[in-house]
C-alpha cells in the first residue's frame, strides 16, 4: 500500500502530468499523419527524454505510443489511408462505414475499443505478467514461424475477392520481403546492383504507397464523387454502448488475443491487429457484410491492438525483451534511467511499477477527450474538395518515406507501390495482403531457417512441441479453407442437377 501511494505521488508531480499531456497531443496528431508510425513517434522522443525523470521519461513513451496507434485510425476511416501499419488491417472496412455517411460510427469505435483494450491489456500487465512472460519465453523459433506464417494465412480470411488472389498478392509481398541483406545467409538479394536495396523494403513506404498515393491515382482518374451530406458531425461515442453489448464476445476475443500476441517478442500491435480482424470475419454470423462497412471488424481488431501495445511491455519489464519496436525503445529508456528491467525492478523499484500502471490507465482515459477533439478536427477534410486534399495528401506521403530512411529513394519506394497497387486494385488483388506479405516475411523466412538450422534440417521439431503442433494445425486449416470452400460451393451447384 505504501508503494501505491507512493506511485501516486510519482505521477501527481507537475513534470510528469504536463508529460502526459504534451506526449498525448504530440501521439495524435503524429499517428494521424500517413507514414509517420507509432515507432518513430516514440523514437523521435528519446532525446527530449534525456531532460525528463525517469517516470514522466517513461510516461512520454507510453503516452505518445498508445495515442499514435489510435489516432493512425482516423485517415483510414476519412481517407483510406491508414496512419500506422496497425491500422491497415480495418481501413477499407472504416473507409466503408464513412462512405455510407457513418464516419462518427467508425471513428467512435475506433476510439472507444481502443481505450478499452489499452485498460483491459494494462490489467493483464497487472495481474498476469509473470504467466504472461513464462508463456512467452516458452515461445522458440519453431513456435514463431507457425504465428508468423498464420499471420500470413490471415491474407485469405480478410480479403473480399477471390482467395487465389489474395495468396498471389500475399506471394507478391514476399518477394519483396526477400529484397536486401538481411537474410540468414547475410547475402545481397534482388538488389540489382543498387546500394538503396542492400537494407531491404521497408513496410512504410510500402504501406503508404499502396494505399495512399494508389487512391490519389484513382482520385486523378475519376470524377468528384457526391460529397458526403453537409451536417454536423455528430456525436463521436453515440452508438458505442450499442456496439459494446451487440459484439461484446468479439471485443473479448480481440482483447485475449492482443494481450497473448503482445507478450510475444517480436510480434507486436500490427499482427495483433491483423490476427483479430481475420478472425472476427472467421467466426462471425455476418462474415458477408466484412469489407461493406461493417462494424464487427473494427470492435475486435481496435481492442486488439491497443491491449497488444500494453501486454508488451511484459517481457520487457520482466527480462528485457522487447514486444515490439516499440518497447525495443522504451528499454533503451528505462536503462538510461536506471530502471534496469528483470524481475528486482518489481521488488526494490515497486513504486516506479505502480506509477507505470497508474501512466497506462490515465493515457487511455485521456484518450477519449483527447480524441474527440482530434477527430472533430480532422472530419474537416470530409468537407474539403478532392483538389486541395490530394496534393495536401502527396505531400504527406513524401515527407513521410524521407522520414522513414532519410533519403529520396524511399519517396521513389511510394510513388512505385503507388503505382503497383493501383494496378492490383483496378484488377481485382487485394492490397491489404500484399502488405502484409511485406510486414510478415522477414520475420517467417528467419524462423524458419533458423529452426532448420537447429533441428539439422529435420521438419518434425515443427510438429512435436505441443505448442507448435496446435499453430500447425491452426495454419494448415487457414491454408485448405480456400479449397475447402470450392469445393463446397461446388457441390452445391451440382446438388440441383441430380
């Protein structure tokens, strides 16, 4: 009780406090803008961390962080253009509700189970943190290459068109995952002589390419559509409740995953996202309706990845391994600081632990108002015309990918995913899976060598833990579901003629 109190002064000082504020403006209003990431948020805000304390150091990265991966929902829902990679996931089902004139519906849901699974993931941190980090240290690369490779399975779950187009999108996505050096054999692949490939293709540039500067493509060929009804924006969390109780089990659903994939090294918000919106197409009563703008999709996938974000910070505190990018930061900060993660942070720093809970439920408090200030604000460009949008948007892109690698090459990266997905949107091939391809591949093809490498080559090690064996399983259904359902739908189709 003591360290409570304790922690409650630690967060009460006026340093901290107005931390928490100015990271959480500086968090929306950086996650809103296409290609700057919930990472490089946080990465940009080391260096004012040098001159803070510890607690409003670390209550900068954990503010800014849990506002940056909402707020990359609200270009998605307005514009198709998601802020983050976690996002992409549910931007055409956002993007879908806006234009049947539910704009404050999406946004609403975005902000609200958001909010919630950053408190509900905040309470597994609290509660559950040493099982969490057992369960994730139990994880080897045999284990990874399955979650990998069924994140990759997710690409024929989300996609609207036909499954063998998503798989050739997804396979397109790996190819260019395979660009650069860093492969297991450290050797220059696809690079065609150019210095630029040698790191590889970053998803950013990916990202923002295909979906950003690919619709200001389509935007350039077709007439200005119907401008949405000019009222007023209506209220942001009206219908959420509603929301709350019709999908209350997928909201659950979308928080138990995202705390289980949080905890896993490596793995982070935007598989989270991606692994929630898939299922909740998989197992809803409605799976029609996904990509129509239904709102099912986006109560999962948004519990997801904010109680992801949370649930990260376990084995970072516990071992020092980090969740994601995001928390690879963050303990870079935490040293600096001298809150030298393991499990002594819990027992001699008790106090700081307590501050750092009592810092995650207050950011995602603060994000309700915070956010309906920041979505009234942005709904201004539903009222703008498209020709002061669209270089308004270029621009953005631009200044994004030379962010990313601080050279032109990016910017020519997204005006050539422009390029290509449009191409695959005019032919029917989701972008979404080529995007995931990009984002997933690395992390599949390391796994995979690495587990070969471990078991001399034997592929039974892939099947024998048990772990392993039950995400095996999970893959290989996701893999034949395709060819399942052809073949049901055929045998429907010949049922009459008998």
């Amino acid at each position: 009780m003591t360290a409570f109190l304790e922690a409650i002064r630690l967060v009460a000082a006026p340093d901290v406090l107005i931390a928490i504020m100015a990271s959480a403006v500086y968090g929306l209003v950086v996650g809103s803008l296409p290609g700057l990431s919930a990472t490089m948020a946080t990465a940009l805000l080391v260096p004012v961390t040098f001159y803070l304390s510890p607690i409003a150091a670390i209550a900068t990265i954990i503010t800014a962080s849990a506002m940056a991966i909402f707020s990359g929902d609200i270009p998605g829902a307005l514009m198709r253009i998601p802020g983050t990679p976690a996002s992409a996931a549910y931007t055409d089902e956002a993007y879908a509700m806006t234009r049947k004139g539910q704009a404050e519906l999406a946004l609403g849901a975005g902000l609200w189970f958001s909010a919630i699974g950053g408190i509900v993931g905040t309470l597994s941190l609290i509660l559950m943190a040493p099982m969490l980090a057992e369960m994730a240290l139990s994880f080897s690369t045999f284990e990874y290459f399955w979650l990998a490779f069924l994140g990759l399975m997710c690409a024929t779950l989300v996609a609207r068109s036909s499954p063998i187009k998503a798989i050739a999108a997804m396979l397109l996505g790996l190819l260019f995952a395979c660009v650069g050096i860093e492969n297991p054999g450290g050797v220059p692949r696809f690079t065609f002589g150019v210095t630029d490939l040698l790191g590889g293709i970053e998803p950013i540039p990916a990202l923002v390419g295909v979906f950003a500067v690919s619709e200001v493509m389509r935007a350039m060929m077709t007439p200005e559509p119907p401008p949405l009804p000019r009222r007023r924006f209506g209220s942001i969390l009206a219908g959420q409740w509603a929301l709350t109780k019709k999908y209350q089990w997928p909201m659950w659903r979308g928080n138990i995953v995202g705390i289980i994939i949080g905890v896993l090294p490596g793995a982070g918000a935007d598989m989270a996202a991606w692994v929630s919106y898939a299922t909740a197409k998989r197992f809803s009563k409605e799976p029609e309706k996904f990509g129509t703008g239904h709102p099912e999709g986006l109560v999962e996938a948004g519990a997801s990845n904010n109680a992801s974000l949370a649930s990260g910070w376990v084995p970072s505190l516990l071992f020092g391994i980090p969740g994601d990018t995001i928390t690879a930061i963050a303990i870079g900060v935490l040293y600096m600081k001298g809150l030298n993660p393991g499990p002594t942070l819990f027992t001699e720093r008790a106090s700081s632990m307590y501050a750092l809970y009592i810092i995650f439920v207050l950011a995602n408090i603060i994000m309700i108002p915070l956010g309906i200030l920041m979505i009234r604000m942005a709904s201004l460009v539903l009222r703008a015309p498209r020709s002061a949008v669209m270089p308004v948007i270029m621009l953005l892109c631009a200044v994004g990918a030379f962010a990313t690698g601080n050279n032109l090459f990016s910017v020519m990266l997204v005006g050539l995913f422009g390029i290509i997905g449009f191409v695959m949107e005019r032919n029917g091939y989701p972008v979404a899976a080529l995007v995931l391809g990009i984002v997933m591949g690395t992390m599949v093809e390391q796994n995979f060598v690495t587990s070969l490498i471990k078991s001399d080559g034997d592929v039974l090690p892939f099947f024998e833990r048990p772990v392993s064996s039950v995400l095996a399983a999970m893959t290989i259904a996701a893999l034949l579901w395709p060819a399942a359902v052809w073949t049901l739908r055929r045998l429907r189709r010949a049922e009459p003629a008998r």
